[in-house]
C-alpha cells in the first residue's frame, strides 16, 4: 500500500535559519506529491504540490521538487520567519487508489526570534 | 476558502450515547474523507466515500460508521461513543488525484 514517512520532530529553529523538513514515498502508482500546513487550532491547508517528476512546487518562499528516483519530496525554506510556526504534513494521492491521500505523521515546527 | 463545514464544531457527550458529525461542502467534489487527529498518531483515515452510497473503510474505522445520501452531505457516526474517540475529526474533500480542502475540525469529547 501507499505510505509516507517524514522527519520527527519537533524542530525548532532561530528566525532566518534554512529549513529542510525530509519527506519519502511509496505508491503503487503515479502519485502526485503535497505539503500541507496547519496552523493552531485550524484544518490543514495546502501549502504546494507537484504532479509529475522533477516539477518543483513553490509557495511562500517554501519549495519542494519531486524526486521520482529517490521517491522524495523534501521541503525547504531558505529563511524561516517565527509566522512559519506550525505542523507540516507531507501527502501524497494516487490516482490508481481512488483519489485517497495518504499523510505523513507530521513534523511539528518551531521558530524563535 | 473550499466551501466545507464541519458541524458541530465541539461536543461532549457521554460514554455509550451516540454521535453523529455532519460534513458538508458545496463544491461538488466526489471524494470526502473522514479523518481523526490525535497526538503523536498524524492524520489517520477513518472512512471515505467515492460518490452517493459508495463508501469504504480506512484504517481505524472499528466504532464508526459514515453515509453519504447526497453529494454534498458525509455524516460520521460514532454507534456508542467510548473514551478513546476523544479526538479532533477531520472531515476533507478531493477530486481524483487532486489536493484535498479541509474543514475546521470538530473537537469531541467523550466523558
């Protein structure tokens, strides 16, 4: 079956440091590739994607490329702001297993001034 | 903002009484998902639906039940609330192969 795994945290960093939050993958088929966000006390959101190898999503100053040979999806920021602050899910959703989304554990983040 | 709203948004009720959630969306989208959140377990899928009546389990659905009469409306119930489905619950929507929106959550409480 379809599985994601993600970096433990919690993380904790000092504002302007750079930021990778490792993500892995395994799908029986062609997935596309997400990170959400969530905020205290809020739903998830998404914050990118990609759908294809190689494609690189991008938001917020918050990139990910989509790594079909080592079934990755890390995310990173090059300068984190204490607004960053908040839980990321890496996901994934196969076509050929209709339409669910399976997720990550969730890396827990925290940014200090 | 996907239009998605979880009802109620809290609850307590007591051991043993039923529960039922309410999701709706208004975006015709034919996935929705329920999902609980629980620390130090992520996001863990409970029941899905892929269309009016076609429903399947995730992976901790012991407890739960779901229908889905209308596009719009996916109702979780918990038959006889126990303790350990104190949790925040999670209701998302997709369409295949897309990202999935998500409601706000409803927090229940069972004492």
């Amino acid at each position: 079956g379809d599985s994601v795994t993600q970096m433990e945290g919690p993380v904790t960093l000092s504002e302007e440091a750079f930021l990778t939050i490792n993500c892995t993958y395994t799908a029986t088929g062609y997935p596309s590739l997400f990170w959400y966000v969530q905020y205290p006390g809020e739903g998830l959101q998404l914050l990118l994607k990609a759908t294809k190898a190689d494609d690189k999503g991008s938001n917020k100053g918050f990139e990910a490329t989509y790594r079909k040979e080592t079934t990755s999806f890390h995310l990173e920021k090059g300068s984190v702001q204490v607004s960053d602050s908040a839980v990321y899910f890496c996901a994934l959703s196969d076509r050929d297993n209709a339409g669910k989304s399976t997720f990550g554990d969730g890396t827990t983040l925290t940014v200090k001034p | 903002d996907a239009g998605i709203t979880q009802s109620p948004r809290h609850k307590v009720t007591e051991t043993g009484t039923p529960v039922t959630l309410r999701c709706h969306q208004t975006e015709n989208h034919r996935y929705m998902y329920w999902y609980r959140q629980d620390p130090g377990h992520g996001l863990r899928l409970i029941h899905y639906s892929y269309g009016v009546k076609d429903t399947d389990k995730g992976e901790v659905s012991d407890g739960y039940s779901v229908s889905r009469s209308k596009t719009e409306d996916f109702l979780l119930t918990l038959e006889s609330a126990t303790s350990s489905q104190t949790s925040v619950y999670f209701c998302a929507i997709s369409d295949r192969n897309t990202e999935a929106f998500f409601g706000q959550g409803t927090r229940l409480t069972v004492v």
